[in-house]
C-alpha cells in the first residue's frame, strides 16, 4: 500500500488498485513541521532582541533607547515571516528570487541595525539583523553553507571587539554581555540547522511521492501488459479462425466453416471473460487495504482518524462493504466539517457490522453527514441503504449534537451467497 498527495490530489496505490482521490492540501504532518520550524526560528529572534534589551539596561543604557531596540526588535522578527514564508517553497535558485518580497525585510534589517547601532554603539546590533535576513533567502545549499560560516566567524570578532569596546567592568555586565554575544554569534548557525532539518523532510516527502507514483506506473504498465497479452492472443485466434472460414466457405465446405465460426465464438466468449476477470481482479481490494485507505485519505486531508478492525475483516463481503467505506469517507471530507473520525469493522454474532463515527462543525446540520438542503435527498446515503437492503442488510444514522455515526450492517454469507 502506498499513497501519495500532490497538488490537492492522493494517488493511492494498494494490490492491484490504483485510484486518485482528492484531499485538502497538504498532509498535516508535514505542515505541523513547518510551523514547528517557523516558530523555532522567531522563538530564537525574540530571545536574542529580548537579550539585547536586557543587557542595554544593564549596562546603563537610557530606558528610551532600549525601549526603542526592543520595539525595533519587534517589528524586525515580524519582516522575517514573509521570507519565511517563501522559504517553504524554496527552489534553492538564485534567479527564482522574487526581489519585490524580499525587499522590505532587508530594508528593515538595516534600519533597524543602523539605529541599534546609533543607540548602544554595539557592533553586533549593526550586523546581526541584516545577517539573520541574509540567511533566509533561497541560497544554494553550497553558497549558503559557506556563507553561515563566514557571517558566524564575523559576528565572532565584534563580539570580541564590542567586550572590549562598550562593556562596562563590571561583573553583572560582563556575564551579562557574554550570553548576549553567543546568542548573537549562534543565531545564524541554528536558523540554518532549523531550515536543514525543513529541507531533509521536504526530500523524504519527495522522494515517498516519486516512489508512490512509480508505483501507480508501474501498476499501470502491469495492467496494460495484460490486456495486451490477452487481448491480442485471442483476437489473434480469432482473425486467423475467421480466416480459414472464409477459405471453407470458398469452397463450399459450410459444415467445416460453421465449425470454425463457432470455435471463433468460443474464444471470443474467452476473451470477454478474460477480461471481466482482469477487471475483477484490479479492482478488488482487501478490506483492510480500504479501512487503512480510507485512514490514510482523512489523515492526508488533515482529520485525525482511527481504525478497529476485526481479525477476520477479510471475510466480510467486500463487494458491499468496499463501496461502503468509500462512500462515507467521501461524505467525511466534504460534509462532516469535524476533526477527527473513527472507522470500524467486526463481526457481532451473525452479522458483519461496519461504523464510521466523525465529529462534526457545529455550524453545519448534519443528517447523514451532508448537509439538509430543502427538497434535495441524500442520494449517497440512499444508495448505501439500497446496496445494504439488497443483501438483507441495513443502514442506520445515529445524529447526537456535534457528532454522527453511519453504521451498516450485513449478514453474514448473505452477500457471497446473492
């Protein structure tokens, strides 16, 4: 099993079965993790202005000029978010970047150096905004490597020019000056580990989706090469049987030519049914592949999902329960408006019982998980109870405030046995 998301649309690939489904953006694992690298990054700006300003205090700074490092601090780490934000997309080229957004933030970085300068006399207040920016363009990994250890090795030597030069003798200066400078030196060193740590899941998210979609090909090229092969075995037959009959009929041998007609019959029969066979086989799909399928969709479209699955699952009818779990998780993503669902299939007495459970926005009536539009029916609930009642079986909605239940249940061997 295998299941990949690009561009709004999930590719899942499981036995024989290849399908496209689509899902809400990206994987809410993925972008949890880069709002845990953004929020690492601004976490480390606002220490170090936060240090900055302490240390300004403590070594005699007027309120006001520390005040306004603070604020210009402030506005500073806020300009960082959109080249943050562009980050996320990077290509790792030079020429792809867009100067109009960057422009802005480096403006500001400067300004607010030159008045962190012109406030304290601090060589590290000059540089230090306008490295961090400089770091969080779309640098090549190679430029941007060299580039971390040079700015660091730079911010190095004013720390040492700007102890001996501006720091007080006093001991409560001196520790405090000392935390401030290594934060300083520090900051574009952990700013690229945190971007690193974003590239190297961007590349297994890729390389996951690259080898998913091999996969689907692959599947693909399996499928084609057997209704080649047994679509032009037997047409082959065919024409050389019709062949043959239009030499008999030629001379006049129609018992031996009706013979060969039937036999063109048969293998045309054969093909057909080779056939219906190939498709069945494509597109059956264990029921545990579809419950962890189903799973893998909700989670992907950001809901958090749970399965229970019976030891026998594998058991139930398929035919009815396939159709089934793809339909209700269907009416999950575009109805349910909740956060999180639970799937379940077990076998209760003589029954096979299937149950998907989702929470739903309290914003939205929901019957059935879709929303109650005047005058229009639920056709996809309707559908399942039909397919439920044809092999005896039954569907139920359970509604409870702010969250409904589908349930669907089967007798068992009933369905194999209609």
């Amino acid at each position: 099993m295998s299941g990949t998301y690009s561009g709004g649309v999930t590719t899942q690939t499981r036995g024989s079965a290849v399908r496209e489904l689509p899902v809400r953006g990206m994987a809410s694992g993925v972008r949890g993790a880069w709002w845990y690298t953004v929020s690492a990054i601004l976490f480390f700006e606002l220490v170090l202005v936060l240090t900055w300003t302490a240390t300004l205090l403590q070594g005699g700074v007027p309120s006001v000029a520390a005040g306004a490092v603070a604020v210009g601090g402030l506005l500073w780490c806020a300009s960082t978010l959109p080249l943050l934000s562009a980050y996320r997309h990077r290509t790792g080229d030079p020429t792809a970047v867009q100067w109009r957004t960057v422009l802005a933030p480096i403006v500001i970085a400067v300004g607010y150096g030159v008045l962190a300068f012109a406030l304290s006399g601090s060589w590290l207040l000059l540089v230090v905004p306008v490295a961090q920016t400089v770091q969080l363009l779309d640098w090549p990994r190679a430029v941007r490597l060299r580039m971390v250890l040079a700015v660091t090795a730079l911010l190095a030597c004013l720390w040492v020019i700007d102890a001996n030069g501006i720091v007080s003798a006093s001991s409560d200066s001196a520790n405090g000056y000392f935390a401030t400078g290594f934060l300083s030196a520090a900051l574009p060193l952990m700013t690229v580990l945190s971007l690193w740590w974003w590239d190297v899941l961007i590349a297994l998210d890729r390389a996951r989706v690259s080898e998913a979609r091999l996969a689907a090909t692959q599947e693909r090229l399996s499928l084609a090469t057997d209704v080649h092969d047994l679509q032009g075995h037997h047409l082959q037959v065919v024409a050389l049987q019709l062949e043959l009959t239009e030499r008999l009929l030629q001379g006049d041998d129609h018992a031996a030519a009706l013979e060969q007609l039937q036999a063109a019959r048969v293998s045309v029969d054969e093909a057909r049914q080779g056939t219906r066979d190939l498709a069945t086989r494509f597109r059956s799909v264990p029921l545990r592949d579809e419950l962890a399928n189903a799973r893998d969709l909700l989670r992907a479209a950001g809901i958090a999902a749970e399965t229970d699955v019976d030891a026998n699952a594998d058991d139930a009818p398929a035919s009815v329960f396939g159709p089934v779990i793809r339909e209700t998780t269907t009416n999950v993503l575009r109805h349910g408006g909740g956060r999180h669902t639970t799937l379940r299939l077990a076998r209760s007495g003589d029954l096979w019982r299937y149950e998907i459970t989702n929470d739903t926005d309290a914003a939205v009536d929901t019957l059935g998980s879709q929303r109650v539009i005047p005058g229009r029916e639920r056709t996809g609930l309707d559908g399942l109870a039909r397919r439920a009642k044809e092999v005896g079986g039954d569907l139920e909605i359970v509604a409870v405030e702010k969250e409904f239940t589908v349930i669907v249940t089967v007798p068992v061997g009933e369905a194999e046995t209609r």
